[in-house]
C-alpha cells in the first residue's frame, strides 16, 4: 500500500512537471524576479470541460509553492492536502456516479472544481469549469486512429449527417497537442477521431453515459514506441504523449495499430500483451478494459493458395491469441479493408468496437461482438466449426459501404479451405447448420485442418451472424504449424 501511494505521488509529479515544461511556470511576483509567487496550478487534463471519471477513488494533481496549504472543492467534497517541498500536491476524491443521461443529445449540468492555495497570508484561487463525471476511454494506435472526422462532403467517409448531426455536449474530446477539451458539435466534431467519435457515439447512446475521449495517435507508429516495461524499452511515444496523462481516471482503452509492425506476424502477440500489461501497471487501476481492431485487408489476395498465410493472416492470429488476457476484446475489419493503407470507413470500425465494449465492459449480453472460432470437431470426412457470438445464427453476406452486409443464401462461402491428411490444402465449401460451420471437399476424405479468410485481403461473399458483425478470419492449427 506504501509503495502504491510513492508510485501514485511520482505521477503527479510528472503530470505537473510536463506542465511546467510546456510554459506553465511559477510566475515571479512583481518586483522580485527571484521568487515565485503563489498560484494554484492542476495537472494537463484537469481543464474547462473535462471529463472525470465516475465511479473510482478520483485523484486531482497539481502545483504551488512548496508547502502550500491546498484545498480543492467539487461538488459536495472538500479534500485538503499540503504541497511537498517541490511544489507539488495531491487529493484524492471518493468515488462519485454520473447523471444517467437521458439520450445521447443530453448533458448534465457542468459544475466548477474550486482549488485554493494558501501560504504566509496570501491566497490563490483557480476555478475549472463545465466538468462532468462520465467514462474516460484512451484511445492511442497509428493514423487509422489519428485520422479526423474532416471532409465532411466526402461520401465513403462516413454515413450523411455525421457532422451535422454531431450535437453531443456530454461527449469531450482532449488533444496532447491542444491541451484542452472540446465539446462535440456540428463545429468541433470536425477535428475528432473518426474511430473514436464513431465509438463514443454508439457507447454513450446504449450505455446513457458521458463520454470523454483521450485522442493519442501517431501515424506510421510502431508498437515498440508505445511501450513502456521490460523486456522493451520505454518508447518515446508513450513517454512524450502518453506519460504526461498516466492516472487520470480512465475507464479503458482502444488501440488501433499493427500496420507498421504487419511483418511481425506471430510476433506482435508479446508486444501487443505488453502495452496492455505495461499500462495497466502504468496507470494503477487493476485490468481495465483494452478493446483492439484487428486490421482490416489490404492490397490483394491470390486465389491460388488455399493454405493462406499471406500478408495479414498471421498478425490477426496474433491479436485473436492476445485475447487470453483478462478484460480484452477485439473488432473484426477484414470485410472494410482496402487497397490502401488507409480504409475510408471508419465508421463500422468504431461500431464494431462499441458493440465488443457494450457487450464486455457494459453488461449488454444480448449485444453481439464479432463471432470467433472456439472449437471444431471431426466428423468423418467433413470439419465442424463452433464460434462465440453466433447464437442468432449464421450467413453468408457481401458488404458494401456503410450498408449492412447484404445476405447472399445463395451463394459460395470464399476464402475456406480445408487440409488433407496428407498435408495439402484445397478450397473447401461451406454449409450454414445454424450456429455453426460445416466444412468439406469432394477431394478430401480424411480432413484435419479449416481455414477461413487467413489471408491478406479476403473480399467478397464472407460469413456473418445474423446480426450482421462479421466471423473473424482463424485456422484450427494456430499459425503454419503442423496438426498434431
């Protein structure tokens, strides 16, 4: 318990010493340049019209002269602390709910945190304003992430209306690069993450919550710059961008990254464990949510290697195989990719992202998330396949844009094949037995092995469930290796 109270106080020294390294200095009092005079100072994010976050022990940073008496008013709380010999202090504030809203247009009345700095007969006094309680999401990857919700007149970008419609006062977003928090309007929804608006959006319209969005991403970022415990080294990303917020209250996370580690395959599954462990340390608030995308297709897939592998085949497993961590979920995209880099619909990312989140972390059971293998079972010369999240059924179905995906009965499942005894793979067919798959080929008596969409870019007629969220690309044996 002593340990976690040094640990929570070297935070707070570094909130309020990024601060001070981005302009805030102590200001000198007038006449005597030597000698600061005293303020009362909060960490970065405590600013007009932040976010907190209900329902945990709350702790408000900040900074004043050394030995300062400090006391800080919210609501019906009133904490006291006493600043240490560098200026620094800290109260922590019980746990507090947040006004259920009545619709996702709704907003609580904002209220105002009062800090006061007392020191030889002088007084400091700084008011934020426009706070509310909510739930506070980390949302950090690469420019699938970084990129903005501009272009509003660009039709692939996301559905009509988005910006328009964008009137959503209980839903903030914070900025490292602006330091300040942005209420979400037709105005300032333009400068918001399109996964992270998308997913906010669709939260706080299930869930009635306030949400406030923690937007850190880099394009071209690895996950090595994200990292910050061993074996790695602290990257710079977490230590310029992320450091600066570690324990402000959060809620969870959601991390879009990998295009740049793709060649890793199998080996982003230690990485990917690792930023989630390393800031779940970092942060102190036990195994918060971390919910990931898995990427989406890109460039092109062969039809002439049933036994798949390519591209992206194996850094998808990696994240399907991370998912053993407690308190984590996933989106399935391979169905929204593109020939870029850069898929244009972001929109059914962020979806797909707050249906895992409702489901897991909000308690909508009767939500379903993408559907997942779990198991199969041999039946003679055919291969049955279970999943998660298929209760309602499954479908073969083509997507298109923005729409949901189009039921296509009639036609043949792509990309599942299937391996032989003898090691070869073949292009298998597919028959819907409710919740589950059963997989066969004519040329296959003694099967061992489905694969399904375990390839770079799988396109075209792919499986759903009857809720439209797409199965996600598997193979029964794991990566390329050898059934036992």
């Amino acid at each position: 318990m002593k340990s976690r109270r040094l640990y929570r106080t070297i935070l707070c020294t570094f909130w309020v010493g990024s601060n001070l390294l981005h302009g805030e200095k102590l200001a000198p009092e007038t006449g005597n340049s030597s000698a600061p005079s005293l303020v009362a100072q909060c960490a970065a994010p405590f600013r007009d019209n932040a976010v907190l976050q209900q329902n945990i022990k709350l702790p408000v940073c900040g900074a004043s002269l050394p030995m300062a008496k400090v006391s800080v008013v919210f609501d019906t709380q009133k904490k006291t602390a006493t600043a240490d010999h560098e200026g620094n202090w800290r109260v922590v504030f019980d746990p507090m709910p947040a006004v259920k809203l009545k619709s996702a247009n709704d907003c609580p009345a904002g209220k105002t945190m009062t800090i006061t700095c007392e020191k030889d007969g002088k007084k400091a006094v700084k008011e934020i304003k426009n706070l509310i309680l909510g739930d506070v999401w980390l949302c950090a990857g690469q420019s699938n992430m970084a990129g903005i919700m501009k272009r509003a007149g660009h039709p692939k970008n996301h559905p009509p209306n988005s910006i328009n419609n964008a009137k959503y006062p209980a839903l903030r977003l914070l900025t490292p690069s602006k330091g300040e928090w942005s209420v979400c309007s037709p105005e300032t929804a333009v400068r918001f993450s399109r996964v992270a608006f998308f997913f906010a959006r669709r939260v706080q319209r299930d869930a009635l919550v306030p949400m406030g969005l923690m937007v850190t991403a880099v394009g071209g970022s690895n996950i090595e710059s994200w990292l910050n415990q061993p074996p790695y080294p602290t990257g710079g990303n977490y230590t310029k961008l992320l450091s600066p917020w570690v324990g402000y209250g959060l809620k969870g996370a959601i991390w879009y990254q990998g295009e740049s580690n793709e060649k890793d395959g199998r080996g982003y599954q230690p990485k990917l464990e690792s930023l989630i462990t390393g800031w779940r340390k970092a942060w102190g608030q036990g195994e918060f949510p971390v919910h990931f995308v898995q990427l989406p297709g890109i460039r092109k897939s062969t039809t002439e290697n049933p036994a798949g592998g390519d591209g992206r085949a194996e850094i998808r497993q990696a994240c399907v195989e991370t998912l053993k961590i407690p308190n984590t979920g996933m989106a399935v995209t391979l169905d929204i990719g593109a020939v870029s880099e850069h898929p244009p619909n972001k929109y059914d990312t962020g979806v797909r992202l707050a249906r895992s989140v409702l489901q897991k972390v909000y308690g909508f059971k009767e939500l379903s998330s993408c559907p997942l293998y779990t198991k199969h079972v041999i039946d003679g010369s055919a291969i049955r396949i279970s999943f998660d999240n298929a209760e309602s059924g499954l479908m073969i179905a083509k997507k298109e844009g923005f729409l949901p995906p189009k039921p296509t009965p009639a036609a043949k499942l792509q990309w599942l094949s299937i391996q032989s005894k003898d090691g070869t793979w073949h292009w298998a067919d597919g028959k819907i037995d409710g919740s589950e798959l059963v997989v066969s080929c004519k040329g296959v008596s003694k099967p061992i092995a489905v694969r399904y969409a375990y390839t770079q870019h799988p396109e075209g007629h792919l499986l759903y469930n009857q809720d439209g969220q797409p199965v996600g690309p598997f193979s029964t044996i794991g990566y390329g290796q050898k059934p036992k």
